[in-house]
C-alpha cells in the first residue's frame, strides 16, 4: 500500500533531490536486486566500487568499501550503498554480552541506499527502479528486525518503511525507456 495525500507531498519536500534510507539486506545482496532490475528495466548503468566515509565507517560500522551504481539511461541518477553493522553505542555494548559469531549474526543484512540525482525528470524512472527492486527482494527491504539495531526502534523502523513505500506511489507512467 503506497503512501497517499498530504504525507506524499510532506515526504517528496522532505526527500527533495537527495533519497537515503536504511534496507534490510546486505550491500552485496542489494547490489544483485538492484543489477538485476536495471536489467530487467533496461536501463544502462555502470557499478564500482567506493572508499565509505570515517563518518560512514564510524556511525555504520561500514567497513572500507561500499558500492555506486551510475544510471545513464534513460535518465541519470545515482545509487550508493554501504554496509551498516551498528552504531558505535550498540557495537560497543555488544561486545559485552556476546560472542564475535553472535553479534556478527545479530548485525548482518543491513545496508544504507542513497539515490542522488532526484528530479521532476528521475523521478518515475527512480520510482520503477525501487518498485522492480522490491518486487524481487525475499522479503520488504524496510524490514530490520533482523538487526539487533532495530528491534527497539519503532519510530525508526515507521520512518524507514515510509521512505521505500513512498517510491511505490510515484506515478511510473512517465518513465521513458532506453531506446
């Protein structure tokens, strides 16, 4: 059920040019979802591999690499994801109440997507790529629970699953195809 009325419009302000949203899937699992529906979508992209920010490594637990996807057609926009095991505050207490297998398994499958690039013009191509992507997931990419992070953060887990439910509603009918 997508998102309708006064919070479409809320969230479109809220969201202007610049999309980022926690997904409960890995980054290398995001990566094939999202690969496979460009694909399938036809649109040309290029992928490489980035260097995370300290502050991404830091406040995400990001490791040293994360992965951009550059759309090109049929229209240009920017897809970059990177890991998120835990917060500093969560890591730390971890460490304290399990084993590295145990928080390992409690802190896996769980990415930061960012989507740049967002205009009047991206915006239904964006929209079928976030629609195609959450039709091939396993299960909803705002579902966290998964992730010790996120069985407490009710607010947080609303607000996420209101960012990628947000894109479903997005009228697609004006997204052109690569020729």
């Amino acid at each position: 059920m997508p998102v309708d009325g006064m919070l479409r419009k809320v969230l479109t302000l809220y969201i202007g040019r610049r999309w980022r949203s926690f997904c409960g899937m890995s980054r290398e699992q995001f990566l094939s979802r999202a690969t496979d529906s460009l694909d399938a979508l036809g649109y040309e992209y290029s992928t490489e591999v980035i260097d995370t920010t300290g502050a991404e490594k830091l406040m995400l637990g990001a490791g040293d690499e994360g992965v951009r996807i550059d759309v090109e057609a049929p229209v240009p926009f920017t897809v970059e994801a990177v890991t998120a095991k835990s917060n500093p505050v969560v890591g730390y207490m971890l460490k304290f109440f399990s084993t590295e297998e145990m928080r390992e398994e409690m802190t896996a499958d769980v990415c930061v997507v960012d989507v740049r690039g967002i205009d009047a013009d991206s915006r239904p191509a964006i929209a079928s790529f976030v629609s195609e992507l959450v039709e091939r997931s396993d299960r909803p990419p705002w579902r966290l629970t998964h992730h010790v992070g996120f069985r407490l953060a009710v607010l947080l887990r609303l607000k996420v699953k209101l960012l990628w439910r947000y894109w479903l509603g997005v009228d697609r009918s004006t997204a052109t195809t690569p020729s």
